[in-house]
C-alpha cells in the first residue's frame, strides 16, 4: 500500500487525539496544586517549565512578605512534588521534567540571592552529587539552606568524580561533607568516598542523602550519616559546632 491509499480519518481515529485532549496531564496536574494565591502560581510555573514566571511569582510571595528561603520547601518543592508524583505514574515524560527541574533550580538561586547574607561564617562545607549522577535540585536546596544558615559552602555541582570529592575536602578542610544521590547506579560511589578520606586518615562527617539512598546503606561506611530531609543539614552542621562527634551525630540523625 502507498501512502496515498490512507485515510486521514483514520490515522486521527487511530491515535483518538480528541479523548487525549480530554484527559490531559495539566488536568491531572490542577487537581494537585496548592489552593493559596501567592504559592500557586510559583507551583504552577515549575510544572510547566516557566523560569520567568517561577521568578515573578516568587518576586510576588516575598513583597506580601513570605521568607525566601522558606518558599524553596513550601512552594517550588510543592511544584517539583507535582513533577515528580506525574512523572512517577507515568502521566508525563522526561522533557518535561527536564524543564521544570530547570524552573526549579533557577527559582532556587533566585531565593538564595534573596535571602539576607549572615555576616560571619560558622565554617566551611562541601556539597556534591555523586559521581555519574545529574539530580541536582535536592543538592541545590540543602547548598542553599546552609548558605542561609551562615555556612561557607564549597558548593562542588553535580556528577563529580570522587577524585575531585577528595582533592576539594584536603583543600578546604571543611567541618562536614555532603552528598546527594537519586540513582542506585551512583551511591556507591559515596562509600568510595569514604575509603579514600579514610585512607588519607580524613575523618570528616559525611551527610548523605537523596532519593536513592536510605539509612541500612549511609550505615554501611564508617563516615556516613544519613540525611532524610535537606533541612538536615544545616542542623547537623550546628550539631557539630556544638562538639557533636561521628558517633553522636549517627545516633542523632539515625531515622528508624
Ligand atoms: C527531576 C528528575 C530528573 C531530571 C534531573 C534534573 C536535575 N537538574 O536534577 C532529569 C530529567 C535530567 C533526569 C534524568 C534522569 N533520570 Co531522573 N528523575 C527526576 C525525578 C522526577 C525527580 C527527582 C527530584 O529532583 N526530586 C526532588 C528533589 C528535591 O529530591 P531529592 O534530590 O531526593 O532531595 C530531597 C531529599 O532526598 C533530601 N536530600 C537530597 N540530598 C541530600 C543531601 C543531604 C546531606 C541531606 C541532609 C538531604 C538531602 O533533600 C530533599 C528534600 O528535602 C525522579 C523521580 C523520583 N521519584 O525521585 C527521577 C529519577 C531519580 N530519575 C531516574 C532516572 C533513571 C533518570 C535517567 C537515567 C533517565 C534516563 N533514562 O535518561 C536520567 C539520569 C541521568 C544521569 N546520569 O543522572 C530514576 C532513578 C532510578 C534509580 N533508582 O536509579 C528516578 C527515581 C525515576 C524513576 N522512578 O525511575 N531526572
């Protein structure tokens, strides 16, 4: 058969465009948005990959007086949440997770350049993403949440080699180490890590955290603590300036 034999109707018929139509992912998404104003819209613009509209909405939240930091977990989380659950059920694909996580991040640098720089630093910290793996957004939140917490941050980027991992920590000597991990290809590298500090008699505090890793794995390596929410973080982080030691603090952060 050539193309000429085709019916049109048919094809449309075939791919049924107008039930799809009905049934679209935003429809499926509007029932999982926030119903205040001021947070909505920040919501809604990370789910559809608007960057500009995630900066104005969020411009808006904070002239009504909303913190910045605070609107990173309580309204640009909400929208990657809505990402996520959709992504997950299998409603929508990885384009258009890739430019929501780009709304994402740029909302997140936007809080961070809002909030009001601490004065002194409590000490230094190095954040990275485990070897091999791009998910940058839970790494970003906890960068940013120290940074507002008055922590200097060594802020590494994503997939970084454990060879870099090691050079930055005998360079900086930060007081703690963190590390993100969403794949289960690309958390073993954090106990890499942890051999080679060790091996360089490096005993640091290593948090880790993100969505592939639990705390039966982070408690497999000597300098592992496990990080369930980004706001862990910085409270680890002042654990420490309060003379919490390894052993303290695993205790402290173990989730059960
Ligand atoms: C966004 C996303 C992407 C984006 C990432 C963009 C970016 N810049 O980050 C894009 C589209 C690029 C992407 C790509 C891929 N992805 Co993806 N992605 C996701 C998705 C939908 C959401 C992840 C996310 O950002 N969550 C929100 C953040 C905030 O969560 P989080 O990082 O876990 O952080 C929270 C906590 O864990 C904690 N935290 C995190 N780190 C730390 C550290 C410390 C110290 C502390 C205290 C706390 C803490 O704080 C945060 C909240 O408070 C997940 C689905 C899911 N269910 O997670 C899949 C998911 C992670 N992706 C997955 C896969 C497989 C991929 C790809 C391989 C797909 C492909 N076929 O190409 C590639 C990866 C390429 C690579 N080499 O890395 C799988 C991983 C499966 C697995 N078990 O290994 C998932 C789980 C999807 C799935 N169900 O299959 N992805």
């Amino acid at each position: 058969m050539t193309s000429l034999d085709l019916d049109p109707s048919e094809i449309l018929e075939r791919y049924n465009v107008k039930m799809e139509k009905a049934m679209t992912p935003d429809d499926a998404a509007a029932e999982l948005y926030p119903k205040d104003d001021l947070i909505r819209p920040i919501a809604e613009s990370i789910y559809e990959g608007e960057e500009d509209d995630t900066v104005e909405g969020l411009k808006k939240a904070i002239k009504a007086g909303k913190d910045p930091i605070a609107l990173i977990d309580d309204a640009l989380m909400v929208g990657m949440g809505v990402v996520t659950k959709l992504y997950d059920e299998g409603i929508i694909f990885l384009p258009n997770v890739m430019m929501s996580a780009d709304a994402m991040l740029d909302g997140i640098d936007f809080c961070k350049s809002q909030a009001k720089e601490p004065p002194v630093s409590k000490g230094k910290i190095v954040c990275h993403v485990a070897e091999g793996d791009v998910h940058d957004i839970g790494k970003s939140i906890v960068s940013a949440l120290l940074r507002a917490n008055g922590f200097d941050v060594v802020d590494l980027g994503r997939d970084v080699p454990v060879d870099e991992v090691i050079e930055a920590v005998k360079k900086e000597k930060p007081m703690m180490v963190t590390g993100t991990a969403l794949m289960t290809t690309t958390m073993y590298a954090f106990k890499a890590v942890n051999d080679r500090l060790l091996e360089a008699g490096i005993k640091v505090p290593f948090q880790c955290g993100g969505g592939a890793v639990n705390q039966d794995f982070v408690s497999t390596y000597e300098l592992g603590v496990y990080g369930e929410e980004a706001a862990d973080a910085p409270k680890m982080a002042e654990a420490i300036l309060a003379g919490a030691d390894l052993g303290k603090l695993k205790e402290q952060f173990h989730q059960h």
